[in-house]
C-alpha cells in the first residue's frame, strides 16, 4: 500500500478547514462600515464611481467594478462575502505549493495549516474588501514566478502570461500590490536569465496603471491615514501580533511584554524561512514587509497596517514550518515537530475561536444600534455620527431624520448646532472618532449642555470596533432613563 503523504493530508486538512473557518455563518454577522461604503460606491454609475473615489476614496478601482458588476445579482449586502471569502482557499494552496518547492512536505503542509486557522487572516477574509483578493493574487503569483521559471515550451509561457496578468490586476486592487509587483521584479532582474519576464511584466503593470495614475495622486493627501496621527500613533509593537494573532485574550494583551514576544516570534521565524530557503523567492516576498515599514517611516503614510500586511503572512506560515520540521527549537526530543507545531496551531485556533464567536473580538454589530434607535427614537430626533460610514451601516434605521455627519462639518460648526438646536432630542452615535474628533469635542459640548436619556456600550478589545451610543434630551432637560 502507498504511504500517505503528510504534507498532502494536512494540505486536505487546511482546505477544509479553511473553507470552515471562511464560510460557515459568513452572513450572519451585520455589514463592516467598509463593506457598506464598498456597496454605495460600487452602486452608482461607473463614471461617478471613478469620480468619487478619486474624491473620497483611498484606493484602486477594480474591486469597486468588480462590485458594481455583482450588485447586478441583486442579493442581500452580507452575501456578497460569498465571492471573496473562498479567495483563501486559493492562498492556503498557493502557500502549500511554494512551500512544498522550495521547504518540503512537511513544512507545507504546516504552513498550510497556519493560513488556514490565523485568525487575523479569517477575520479579514470574512469580509466584502479587497484584501483577501489582494493575499490571494499575492501568493498566486509568486507561485506562477518559481513555477514558470523552471518550466520550459508552452507551458512556460502560458504561466508568465499569468503571472504578467497578476502583476497587471495587483496595483488596481489595492496599491499594497504596486509593492508586491516591485518586489517580484527585483528577483526578475536578480535572476535576470531564468526570470526575466517578472521585470518584463511590471513594464506591463505599470504601462496598465498610467490610466489611473492621475486619480490615485488626487487620493494621496488623504491616504495612508488608519493611523500615524497625533490622536492614533502608530504602536510598532503592536502590529505583528494584531496582523498574526487578532482574537489574543484582552489579558494576554495586557500582559507586560506580551507584544513584544510575538513580534519576535514573527519577525524571526519570517526571516528563518527566508534564510532557510536561500537563492529563492522567499527573501524578496519578505522584502514586502520591509518596504511597507520604511515607506510608513519616510512617507508618513501608515502601509503597514496589519491588514496591509497578510500578503506576506505566507512567509510567516512557512518559517512555522522550518523551525517545526528542522527540529529547531527542540532538536533532542523526537516528538518537538509535533510539541511546537501542536502548540503554535493550538494557539492560532484558540485565537480564531475568539474571531468567529466572541462578539468582543469581533467588529461592530449595528444591528444592535439599529435595534436600540429604533425602540427609544422618535420622530422629531436628530442624529451625529462621527463617521460617515456609520450613516451608511445604520442606513434605512434612522427614517429619514436629520443625519449630521462630523466629519462633514467644521468642529466649531457641529458644536454651534449643539449648542443651538435646544429643543431637539440628540443621538450622539460614536465609531472611530479619533479621525474627525480626537479630542472628543462634540461629546462634551453634548454632555455639558443636555442630560443623558440612555446610553449604550457595545465593547470591542479593539476601540476601532467599539460603538458607544448616547441619547441625549433637550438642553437641560431632566433625565428620564438611563441604561448600559
């Protein structure tokens, strides 16, 4: 009887568990702010579309014509998570395939594993963005470069005829992709004679990209802002275990020299795959990480933000899969691969858990706000939110009533209003509000001016997730209720 291969059985494992972790419940939780933005955007004519993410927007625009064309189907917003969730999967076997060239087996099948249950990775895919298009046309096409490169006649071409259309498709959906792309032509021009047309490809790209070169510099001045503000620094320590381990307890968050760790964890098992696999392609997908970090520092746009850093999560996974199959961390004791490797999957899965069913881990449910407006609204009420998006999540739930968006409007001028409409009941709806309102203006010139009727938490360990929601009476009104 034929033997198993390990790495093939745990490769069947990853998609399964991938497809599991990926679509089971997809719709069930309500739309990201994100998601409703991509929908709006998508939902106009595609001449206003360009336009207004030239204006508004901070990105590329196939996956918005990718969207219009969907919004053709007609389905329900949270469905369309439908036709990117199951990109992972191609992610999850591309990581497989490079792994399995260049590491072995084992290795693969580990690194397989580790795309499969990351839960920042699940937690991102699950939504209707570009991001798992991104992760997916990142891995697929550094496996179309190894795998043209040692390939000979027609098949040859045909996958460099791929690889040139990923290198095409990469920049128009998300500019984390023009990176990507120079990052494959450095090793093209490293290994000028068997790789060459990875250079030849990005001439096409950026030939491609000359149509919308006029449009993303008009974004430029407002992108790269999620975070490197005064109101929301850039924690560095951070960003490793947010864009490998979302989901970690609050109290391990907590704990003193808990970021730190991971990071190093990360960074060194990352590098060991690079180093571990030498004249490869490894080292220059890792290349990623470092340009994205330095252009943050030079640029002052942040390009490293956790989600902007899954392509390379990859490399990551397969640096998991050295340390496990080289016996590195215990190199005298016969079960090690399975002692690390059980612990380090254990831990991812335990995270991912949290992603997929602990509300405090997840993203915001308007559905609850919607919920609370419409039991205590009524018609005469007026509503601040203190970012636009979360307009467009609430959507029909406000009825027609006055929305005033803060970051449509000066401070001063959203205060003055406060301050003068003192008949008026007031929803104040918070999300986000270090962007428009670091110092919380709006809210004290409410709290000081009108009583509190009820007031609502929905917690979240990250505070880009937290919705705190605040009626407030008219000015100097006594309180009726007051509720958490």
């Amino acid at each position: 009887m034929k033997r198993l291969d390990p790495g093939n059985v745990m490769l069947a494992i990853a998609l399964l568990l991938g497809a599991a972790t990926r679509l089971v419940g997809l719709t069930s939780g309500s739309v990201y702010v994100d998601e409703v933005h991509t929908l709006r955007v998508a939902g106009t004519t595609l001449p206003n579309m360009i336009a207004q993410l030239a204006a508004n927007d901070y990105h590329p625009p196939l996956f918005y014509a990718i969207a219009h064309a969907l919004l053709g189907l007609h389905l329900q917003p949270e469905a369309y998570r439908y036709f990117t969730a199951p990109l992972a999967l191609v992610t999850i076997a591309a990581t497989w395939a490079i792994a399995r060239r260049l590491l072995g087996s084992t290795p693969a099948g580990i690194a397989a594993l580790v795309i499969a249950i990351d839960p920042t990775a699940i937690m991102w895919d699950r939504i209707f963005r570009m991001y798992v298009v991104l992760d997916a046309l990142v891995a697929l096409s550094w496996w179309l470069l190894i795998t043209a490169e040692s390939s000979s006649g027609a098949r040859r071409t045909w996958l460099w005829i791929a690889f040139a259309v990923c290198a095409i498709m990469q920049p128009y959906i998300h500019y984390i992709g023009i990176l990507n792309v120079a990052c494959q032509t450095a090793y093209g021009l490293w290994r000028l004679r068997t790789a060459w047309p990875a250079a030849a490809s990005a001439i096409a790209s950026a030939l491609a990209f000359l149509w919308w070169l006029p449009y993303a510099v008009r974004q430029i001045p407002g992108g790269g802002l999620v975070a490197g503000t005064a109101a929301l620094p850039v924690e560095w320590w951070t960003i490793a275990r947010d864009a490998v381990l979302e989901g970690a307890p609050l109290a391990w968050i907590q704990s003193p020299g808990f970021d730190i760790i991971v990071t190093i964890i990360v960074v060194a098992m990352s590098i060991w795959a690079a180093l571990t696999a030498r004249r490869t392609i490894l080292l220059f997908w890792l290349l990623l990480a470092a340009l994205q970090i330095v252009l943050s520092l030079v640029s002052g746009k942040f390009l490293a933000a956790p989600r902007y850093l899954l392509p390379i999560l990859p490399v990551f996974a397969m640096g998991v899969g050295q340390v496990v199959d080289r016996h590195l961390l215990l190199p005298k004791v016969r079960l090690a691969p399975f002692a690390v490797g059980g612990l380090i999957l254990a831990l991812l899965g335990y995270c991912a858990t949290n992603v997929l069913f602990d509300p405090l881990y997840q993203f915001p449910d308007w559905n609850i706000v919607a919920s609370i407006f419409a039991q205590h609204a009524q018609p005469a009420d007026e509503i601040i939110v203190d970012q636009g998006y979360d307009e467009e999540a609430l959507g029909s739930a406000f009825g027609g009533r006055r929305i005033n968006p803060v970051g449509s409007n000066s401070l001063e001028s959203m205060i003055e209003y406060v301050h003068e409409d003192r008949e008026a009941r007031i929803w104040y709806i918070e999300n986000q509000y270090y962007f428009v309102d670091p110092n919380r203006k709006v809210l004290s010139a409410l709290e000081s001016t009108r009583p509190k009727l009820g007031e609502w938490l929905e917690p979240r360990v990250e505070l880009s997730n937290r919705v705190y929601v605040v009626l407030f009476g008219p000015a100097w009104a006594p309180v009726h209720i007051r509720e958490r």
